[in-house]
C-alpha cells in the first residue's frame, strides 16, 4: 500500500513539472510592449516627447514584425542593448532582427556578452550594412531645434572579464553640461563607477532572473543584482552634487539565455517617451 501511495505521488510530481515546463516555455515566447513615459529634470525641451524603441537580450528570437510595424514613423530612435545574438544562432535572423529594426527608425546599438561568444567579426558586419550605428565606448549626438542629446554606448569588455570596461568617452567643453543618455549591456557596469556623468542609464543582461520562483525570488550571488534586478531606479548622486538622480531602466529583455525557459519575468520591449521635469516645464 504505502509503494502505491509513493507511486502516485510520484507520478504527481512529475505531472506537475511536466506542466510547469510547459508553461515557462510558453511563457518564454510571448511577447509585450511597455510604453512608459521617463520624466527626466535635465532633458532639454526641445526632446520632449522624444520616443524610443528599446530592446535588449534578443538572442534567439525573431523580432515580431505584427507589433513593430505600427510603430514605424511613430519613435524616433531604436536602441539595442546587446545580445543581438549568440553562438549557435542563424545569422539570417540577426539580419531580419536588425532589417526590421532599421525601417522602424534610426538604430544604435551595443554589443552584449553573448554578441563576443558569437562570430564578432560577422556579428559587427552585420550591425553596421543593416545601416545601424554601433557604439563602442563612442558618443553620438543628436540635435532638435538647437538643442543636444548626447547618447554614449558603452561596449561590453571584449577581454579581461565582465569589468574590464574602459572609461566613459569624454565629451567637448561646449558639451560638458549637456543632457547625457548611456546605453550599456550589463548594470553591473555602474557598480564600478564612482561618478557617472549622465541622466539616464538603459540595460538590460539580467532577464530580471528569467525564472523567478515565488519562494526563492532572486536568488543571485552578486548583491548588485538583488537589489538592481528589473525596472526603473533612481540612484542618489555621490556627494554634494546639484544633479538630480539619476534614472537607470534595466530590461528584463526579449530573449532568453541558456534555455528558452521564463516563469515570473516576463519578456518585454519598451517604447520610452522622454519628458521634461518641472523646472523644464516651468521655464
């Protein structure tokens, strides 16, 4: 009796995962776009309402073509946070990722760490003849009605281990007080910086822990990511600094990492209205 009883348990057990891995690689394809507005202190009135497609940690999967398409003429800039791709994927999706992505509007993107484990060479090659610019510690400067928006890409470290970044491009004299927007792969980047001359910060690397189970919530061993995990944070400035926080959103991406697997985190893309803060409103 008790041998039957433990072989419907476990019959039970296994019932239940069987479907809980059917749903977390349901899960792991469905897709969304949030549409949120960022308000920001510093952003020059003339980028107010400046709209942006931002996707990060695409990997495997193809762009959906249904709820991109509307958008075209709609944002004016896509930013790619790295992981385009990865080792073992066909390349022909890169390229459809990156056609589509390129008739939507202006691209600019950053390499990932799976971007390096794939063939770099091709990868880049790829990136630039889709017509997008490819950040690599560079800054890129946008004007609007004689006002600038400097975006800087930060490159993921090529050698040397996931901290070996190089330092922040600088930036003209005129430029020196001008509105600043970093696109980085990874946060954990910001955990090495002791200033960061910027207003907002755009990444992505964590899938917000990809599977997240309700009794273990992030169980990550680096304390970085258990407290910036997924979402918008507002980071205090070090010292006596006059400058406003400042604003990092962290994707939980697209694609998946290692196993088309997602369970409490779910997959997501972003159009982003930047909008001025009061004082830009009360000028």
């Amino acid at each position: 009796m008790e041998l039957t009883w433990l072989l419907i348990l476990l019959a039970v057990c296994l019932g239940v995962a069987g479907v809980m891995g059917i749903l977390m690689v349901a899960a792991a394809f469905k897709k969304q776009i949030i549409a949120e507005d960022i308000v920001l202190e510093r952003l020059p009135a003339a980028f107010d309402g400046f709209r942006i497609l931002f996707i990060t940690d695409i990997h495997r999967r193809r762009l959906p073509e249904d709820m991109l398409n509307p958008l075209r003429g709609k944002v004016d800039a896509v930013l790619l946070g790295g992981d385009l791709t990865e080792k073992g994927s066909p390349i022909e999706r890169l390229l459809d990722n990156l056609t589509l992505a390129a008739s939507i509007a202006p691209v600019y993107a950053v390499h990932g760490n799976h971007d390096y484990r794939a063939n770099i060479t091709l990868v880049d090659r790829m990136i630039r003849g889709s017509g997008a610019m490819l950040l690599e510690d560079e800054n890129h400067s946008m004007e609007r009605a004689g006002a600038r928006l400097i975006l800087t890409g930060v490159d993921f470290p090529r050698k040397g281990g996931k901290m070996a970044y190089s330092s922040l491009p600088g930036v003209s004299e005129e430029d020196a007080g001008a509105f600043r927007m970093i696109l980085v792969h990874d946060p954990l980047w910001l955990s090495r910086q002791q200033e960061v001359p910027a207003d907002l910060i755009l990444a992505g690397h964590t899938h917000g822990g990809q599977v997240v189970l309700p009794l273990l919530r992030n169980r990550h061993t680096d304390e970085f990511y258990r407290k910036y995990n997924a979402g918008m944070y507002e980071i205090p400035r070090a010292g006596e600094s006059a400058l406003p926080p400042l604003k990092m959103l962290i994707s939980r991406g697209y694609g998946t990492a290692h196993l088309p697997l997602r369970w409490g985190s779910p997959a997501e893309m972003h159009v982003l209205t930047l909008r001025c803060g009061e004082k830009q409103h009360s000028v």
